[in-house]
C-alpha cells in the first residue's frame, strides 16, 4: 500500500517550484555573496530579493529580516541575543508553558547569563491568555516568549491581545511563528510583536534555513562573530541556496493562503468528524474549543498508549506528541500544561495535513487508524 504522509508540522515536502528557483545557485550563481565582483553581487541580489520575499509574507521591512539556520537558531537569537544586548545583566524571561523544545531548553543558559525564569500558564484548551501573560510577569520581566500556534494540538495563541500587556509593561515580545507563518494570516504589525521566528522546512522550502523578524527598535547581540554578516547578526558565508528556497516559498503560500486555509481546514474537520462517528465517546479531541491552525489536529484514543498504535500503521506517517518507544510512555509538556490526565494524554495522535493531502488519504487514514484501535483495545 502507498505510504500516507501527514506530518507536515514536522516538515513539508520541497515544492516543485522552489527547487527549480534553487537549481541555478548549485552550478551556475555559485559565487560569495560577498564578493565584491559581478558573480557575488548577482548572487547577493537574488539574497535581497528572497529577504524581501519574506518581509511580504509578515509586513515587515526588508532590513527586519535576518537569514539564519532554522526555527532553533531564530528562537536562540531572539531570546539569548535580547539578553545579552542588555545592560546591565539581569530580570525575569517569561516564557509561556507550552513552548517548543529550542525555547524551553534555552532555560539553563538564560538563567547562566544572570536571569530568572518564569512561566506563563496555559488553560484547558491550550491557550496562553492575555490575563496570564499580565499575571506573571514580574517588576524586573524584561522579555516574553509565546509561540503563534502549537505545533502539537494547533491552538493559535491570542499574540495580539498579549502584545498589549506587553506592551503595557515595557516588555519585548517574541513569539515563534515556525507552524503559523504560511499557514495563515501573521503580520508582525498586526501582532505587534518584536521578534518573530520562520522556518523553511514548514512551509515547502529546504532544511537548514530560517529567519527572524527584529523590529527595528529592537537591540540584539549576535551568537556568531566574523566578518559581520546579515547586518551584523549572523556572520558567517550565507546560505544562499537556502534563502532563494525560502523567498521563493514565502511568495508561493502568500499568494496562495486563503484558498489553502479553506482546504486545509476542510480536510482537517472531514477527518475529525470521521473519528469522532467512529470511535465516539473514546476520543478526546485537544483545542477544539478555540481557534487551531486549520491543518492541525491532535486527539486521544482513551485507555491507549499511542505507539501502540502507530506500530500497527506502517504505512501511516504521522506524529505522536506524548509517548516514546525509546524510552517508554512520557506526557509530553504541552498537554501537561493543559491539566491533560496522563491516562488520556498517552494515547494522543497528532495528523497535520498540507498541500499534497487528498480526501481520499483522509478517508483511509480514519480507516486504519480506527482498525489499530480496536486491535490495541
């Protein structure tokens, strides 16, 4: 049987039209960007170009965009460079409860520079509310990290409403848009936030290229020293293959975000609907009851243990956010952070659909995935 693949939250496919805009830079533009003779420069401006892809996608200024490796090393920019750029050292980070693993494990080193670590709560739908964020933020909180949507139950966060705590208090902003941006609408204006993260490999561009968004108010230090690329943010010969992939996908789900949102969403709900006539009462699922990325669902088999699961589904590839095989059952943090009872967050799935995804691979998922569970029953 053909493999169906529905984690698109852990990486998309590389889009036939990106990799035909990368094609030219492997042979025939292969020079430095830096270099000051013809060959740099025509490769430095297809850089500006893509940099001013991106800022179009978010509504950002071109010099607002720096390229860097990834979601991971735009997370750490962001967070340790607002750190280290501040004089003198010390206060609180607040970072949200349900972050990804490059935001909370940033923790020993923020706390090595001299700060203090708070974190913000999440309510039962995994929702980082405005009044939390105001809650826990401290007389010295010189930052706060919130995410724009989960990248395990899909829950879009309110970043605007917590922008204007933020703001209220003199605190910079950071919010990691590695599953929003692309997906849909996320306009750094419309947040009103300070920093925010890109990552290609999400949205149809290759690994191993990524962005931040600095206001530019905004005071980093950088992590790497050299000859003072990116603006002095990232020096270090630029990645250029990869940020002609990433330009050229941010013009691509752009132009295309509302007629993708509608479908994306059309086939989550067709899938949801599915299980919820199929194993009823037996299913639990996560942040239905506020607004989720429209391609994201994430959802329980009660009394289960999820890689019990999938090891019954070959030929099914998808995500499992609360179990692992190598080290036995474990409830992941987002879902403890939402009061998730571990018997329930055990059995959880993740299914992230995306371009690629027909209704017909929806339908037979629903099928398989059902057969395991009775199996697993």
């Amino acid at each position: 049987m053909r493999p169906i693949y529905l984690d698109y939250n852990s990486t998309t496919p590389l889009a036939p039209s990106v990799q035909q805009a990368i094609l030219p830079f492997l042979a025939e533009h292969y020079g430095n960007p830096s270099a000051p003779y013809p060959l740099g420069r025509a490769v430095q401006e297809a850089m500006e170009d893509a940099r001013g892809q991106i800022a179009s996608l978010i509504g950002a200024d071109r010099d607002e965009i720096v390229f860097t490796s990834g979601g991971t090393e735009s997370n750490h920019l962001a967070i340790l460079g607002t750190l280290l750029a501040r004089k003198p050292v010390g206060g609180n980070v607040a970072l949200s409860s349900i972050e990804h693993s490059s935001v909370r494990g940033l923790v020993p080193w923020i706390q090595r520079l001299g700060y203090t670590v708070s974190w913000i709560p999440a309510n039962t739908s995994g929702q980082i509310t405005a009044s939390a964020v105001r809650q826990s933020l401290k007389a010295d909180t010189v930052l706060v990290s919130v995410m724009h949507a989960n990248d395990e139950t899909g829950v879009v966060q309110p970043i605007r409403a917590i922008a204007a705590v933020c703001r209220d208090a003199d605190v910079l902003l950071h919010s990691d848009a590695t599953q929003s941006a692309g997906r849909i609408r996320t306009l750094v204006d419309e947040l009103e936030v300070d920093l925010l993260t890109i990552s290609g490999h999400k949205m149809h561009a290759p690994k191993g290229i990524g962005a931040l968004y600095v206001r530019g108010s905004v005071q980093l230090d950088p992590l790497f020293y050299g000859d003072g690329q990116e603006g002095g943010f990232r020096s270090g010969t630029e990645n250029v293959l990869g940020a002609v992939g990433l330009g050229k996908a941010c013009s691509i789900v752009g132009h295309s975000l509302d007629d993708s949102q509608g479908r994306l969403e059309m086939l989550r709900n067709r899938l949801e609907v599915q299980l919820l006539e199929g194993a009823n009462e037996h299913i639990v699922i996560h942040g239905v009851q506020t607004t989720r990325l429209p391609n994201t669902s994430c959802f329980s088999f009660r009394g289960c243990e999820a890689y019990e699961i999938l090891a019954r589904l070959p030929d099914l590839y998808i995500s499992t956010a609360s179990a692992s095989q190598s080290t036995g059952p474990v409830v992941s943090p987002t879902l403890a952070a939402m009061g998730v009872p571990a018997e329930i967050a055990r059995g959880t799935l993740r299914i992230s659909n995306g371009w690629y995804t027909t209704e017909e691979e929806i339908d037979r998922t629903v099928s398989l995935l059902l057969d395991a569970w009775e199996q697993v029953r």
